[in-house]
C-alpha cells in the first residue's frame, strides 16, 4: 500500500512538472514534450497532478481531447482508488 501511494505521489508530481515545463518550452519556442508523452504520464497513474497543471499553468486548455480527457481521467483514477481502499 505504501508503495503505491508513493508510486502515485511521484506520478502526479512528474505530471504536474512535465506540464510545466512544456508551457515553458512553449513560451520560448523550444522543442516540446510530445502530446504522447503528456498523455502516458496522465495514463499511468498522473492524471490528477496533469490536470492540476493544465489549469495552474494554463497549459493544453484549448484542445478538447486534453479539457475533457484529463479531467475525466483524474476522476476515474481517483474513484478506483477510492474503490480500492
């Protein structure tokens, strides 16, 4: 149990700092973060720190598939967590 709920931790914190740096990246006109990438952190357990960052950061709240997607995501990672325990 532990170990998961670090796994998650650690998760949402990588997903709330990818979205960060991509917005950084995206101000300067550097090279990005694929879209695949923000999604797989997202799959894998991040939605929720994502989603946080995506409304923080102002980041990716134009495009439905992320508006829509991430929040969605966060809920169902958060009810089956909820679920689980």
């Amino acid at each position: 149990m532990v170990f998961i709920a670090s796994y998650l931790l650690v998760v949402n914190i990588v997903g709330f700092l990818i979205m960060g740096i991509d917005k950084q990246k995206a101000r300067k006109g550097a090279y990005r973060i694929s879209e695949v990438k923000l999604w797989l952190i997202a799959v894998i357990g991040g939605a929720v720190g994502s989603t946080i960052a995506m409304y923080y950061f102002r980041h990716k709240t134009k495009h439905n598939h992320f508006k829509i997607g991430f929040p969605l995501l966060a809920f169902l990672q958060l009810f089956f967590m909820y679920q689980w325990i």
